[in-house]
C-alpha cells in the first residue's frame, strides 16, 4: 500500500520535473524539523537574489497561511498548501499549487516542505535539489539520528548561527555529522538575521540556475 503511494508519487514527481524544466525554472525543495528558520530563510534568500532571479514559493504545513504571509513580504508570489494531518508535500499536490503561480518571468521555484525530519524525505516532489537546514539550536546530532532526511540532501544549510555561543554549539562536530550522514551534500552556514552566509548562498543559486540553462536551452 505505502509502496504503491510512493510510486505514483513519483510517476507525478516525474510529470513536475518535465513541467519545470520545460518552463526553465530551478527548483528546490527546503526540509527541516519545525522551527529551524526555513520560512525566515527562504524570505530573506529572495530578497537577496532579486532582481537577478525572481522566485515563486509554495509553502507547505498542516494548517494556517501565517508563512505565506511572512513569504509574501519578500515581495515574490506565494501559494499556502495546508496539508490537514498529512505530514509532508506530495507531488500532487505540488502540481496544484503551482497551477496557482504565474510562472512568467520567474526563473526559481522554492518549495517549503511541512516542518518534519522524517516523511518529506520519501517524497520526491519533482525538485532539482533538496536543502535540508539544521539550527544551531536543535542539537549536533540530528544527522545522525535521522539518516534518510540528510542522506537526501543535496545541500545543508547550518542556520541561526548568529546563535551559536548562547547555544553552545559544537561546529566542528556538526560538521562531521553531517559529513558523515550526507558526504556529498554541499554545506553553508548562515544566520538570516545578520546575513552571514547569505552572499555564498545567493552565489550558489545563481551558478546552479546558469547550469540548469546551460543543460535545458528550450527553457525560457
Ligand atoms: N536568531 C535567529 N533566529 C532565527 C533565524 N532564523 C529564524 N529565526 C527564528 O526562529 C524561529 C523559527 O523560524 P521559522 O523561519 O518560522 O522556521 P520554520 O518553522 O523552519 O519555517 C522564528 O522565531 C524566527 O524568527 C536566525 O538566523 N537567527
Ligand atoms: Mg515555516
């Protein structure tokens, strides 16, 4: 029964995927547990990559559209999906959402997954990368605790580390963990309240929207 869910949810991942790069727009999926600065992110990374990327946002949780609102303050066009008691985005609905954006001129799709280290990583939406934040506040050992969210990961983004000594946190132990639960995944360290880490971030997109053109010219 779950395998026959995950695989049509990935029959319509597929469908997402051929939709995005048709339109030519990259697309990543943000995964964490509650809390850990995705929506605070996601808002302060769009006002910094304007105007060289434009970006839509679909944001995921179980119930209010309290982050579509602080999202829409970036100034880009959100879509608030609630989920009820579903713990994660599908494909599918993913695919509604973004029925709902008008994608012209937009070069970026960023999906906030529901608040959640476990069940987002089974479903592929139809993303060109995953980015999976871990806090300074939630505890080194999270990559190790919870493997299949971070061995997923593309990217991870170490948040709030304008945080860190209040927090105690261990940074070259974080490093190793998430080092060892996700070897390939590229790492910044950030603080969406004084902007370090933004610049190399802003750096990444930017090369990774070049070379998702460079590989798909029928995109706009
Ligand atoms: N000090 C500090 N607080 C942050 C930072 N990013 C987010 N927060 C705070 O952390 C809380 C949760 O952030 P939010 O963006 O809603 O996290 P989400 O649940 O992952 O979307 C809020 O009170 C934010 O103001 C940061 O870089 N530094
Ligand atoms: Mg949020």
């Amino acid at each position: 029964m779950r395998q026959a869910i995950l695989d049509q949810n990935d029959r319509l991942a597929e469908r997402n995927r051929g939709f995005f790069r048709a339109r030519g727009l990259l697309v990543l999926n943000f995964l964490s547990s509650p809390g850990s600065g995705k929506t605070t992110f996601i808002r302060e990374a769009v006002r910094a990559l304007q105007p060289q990327l434009k970006a839509g946002v679909i944001v995921g949780d179980l119930a209010t559209d309290n982050d579509a609102r602080r999202l829409r303050e970036s100034g880009a066009p959100v879509v608030q999906v609630t989920t009820g008691t579903v713990c994660h985005l599908e494909a599918e609905m993913v695919g509604r959402a973004v029925g709902q954006i008008d994608l012209n001129g937009l070069n970026l799709l960023i999906i906030e997954n529901v608040g959640n280290l476990v069940c987002p990583a089974s479903y592929d939406l139809g993303e060109d990368l995953r980015v999976v934040l871990l806090s300074v506040t939630e505890g080194e050992d999270k990559p190790l605790k919870y493997p299949p969210m971070f061995q997923s990961a593309d990217v991870v983004i170490i948040s709030k580390t304008d945080l860190s000594q209040a927090c105690g946190y261990d940074r070259e132990t974080a490093l190793a963990n998430i080092r060892r639960a996700a070897p390939k995944a590229r790492i910044f360290e950030t603080s969406a309240k004084t902007g370090q880490g933004m610049d190399d971030w802003c750096r990444f997109v930017a090369e990774q929207h070049r070379a998702r053109s460079a590989r798909d010219p029928l995109g706009p």
